[in-house]
C-alpha cells in the first residue's frame, strides 16, 4: 500500500509539471498511467498528428524530447529502478523481419528515450532494462495497425520485481506445475490507479 501512494505522489506530480507547460499540456491525452504487477507504468502514446518520433526512425520528436527530459529528474525522486522498452504497430518494412525491422525499430526508439531521459537528469544507475517487442504486445481492444500501439513504456519497478529480473530464480523440479504457472501469469491482471487519462487520441495507421 506504500509502494503504491509513492506511485500515485510521482503520478501526480509528473501531471503537475506538465500542466505547468502549455507545450507538454497538449501531449496528456498522449499519456496513460497504470498500475501493473511489476510497477508504475507511463504510456507515452504515438498518434499521427503528434507522432513521438520521425515516421519509421528513432529520432526523437521535439516535444517527446521536452517531455522526456521533464519526467526525468521527476524519476530520480523514488529509489525504484526503471524499465523502458518500445513497441511499434504491426506495418512492416519492405523487407519484412529479413533486414532492419519493426524488433530494431522498437529497440532503438527505447534507447533513443533512454538518452534523453539521461540528458534531462535521470540517474543511469537507476536503469535496470531496456528492451523493443516490435508489434508482439498490443494495446488491449486495438487493431494491430493502430498508431497508438507505437508506444514508450516506462515502468517504474517494484523492488521485488527488480531483484527478479536481476536475479532469476530456476525453478526447481516438482515445485509447480505448468498449469499453475499459466494460471499464475493469468492472474497478474493490470490495476489502473485512478489516471486522469482524457479520451484517447484517434489516428490513421502509419509506421
């Protein structure tokens, strides 16, 4: 329950430092927060109108730029480690998954927001992983080309969930059964945390 009123105060005030900045005041529809089994999760949500990035590349929008570095020094306030990682709709490059795809693209996109969350302040040694799934986890109830499956996931880590990914445990012989662990992983169901999300941003599909 503690864990959980720190994240709601960084919530906040992450919310606060954007309505203070009539520029980022236009990207809070662009933004969701939640409460996952591993943490405090900030969505940063493409659209075509305000795309966060130039279309098929890394290269950092202007705005996300500013938006990122304002969240960053905001970040330092908790001890808990961050994860980032990219997501992409499923338009594909001209050469499908044999060269440069949407697994580089996803990938590189969560490292060009690593860096700026540095350049704005962020403390590298509270950055635990950074990782790109291209198109493999949609946005629940959203067609595979829509534009806000591009998206930067920040997760603010539950220390616990930290010391797994830092340590993994082997699972030893007998201890669970495969049906208990889907069961389990089943179970590990999204809790928002009153967002002030408004309505979300409506776009045509583009990479």
């Amino acid at each position: 329950m503690q864990e959980r009123n720190f994240f709601r105060n960084l919530q906040e005030r992450i919310e606060r430092a954007i309505e203070r900045d009539p520029e980022l005041r236009q990207l809070r529809n662009q933004m969701r927060f939640d409460l996952t089994r591993e943490g405090l999760r900030i969505q940063l949500l493409d659209t075509d109108q305000r795309p966060m990035f130039e279309l098929g590349s890394d290269q950092v929008a202007p705005y996300m730029r500013s938006l990122l570095r304002t969240i960053a020094p905001l970040l330092n306030e908790l001890p808990n480690e961050l994860s980032i990682s990219g997501h992409t709709d499923s338009v594909p490059y001209a050469g499908g998954y044999r060269g440069y795809s949407n697994w580089e693209l996803s990938n590189d996109r969560a490292n060009a927001s690593r860096r700026e969350l540095i350049a704005g302040g962020f403390d590298p040694g509270q950055l635990l992983r950074v990782s790109g799934f291209a198109d493999r986890v949609l946005l629940p109830e959203t067609e595979p080309t829509d534009p806000i499956n591009r998206r930067i996931e920040l997760v603010v880590l539950f220390p616990e969930i930290a010391d797994a990914i830092r340590n993994p445990s082997v699972m030893e012989p007998g201890t669970a059964s495969p049906e208990a662990s889907i069961e389990a992983l089943e179970a590990a169901t999204e809790v928002p945390i009153e967002s002030t999300q408004q309505d979300e941003p409506q776009a045509q599909a583009q990479e």
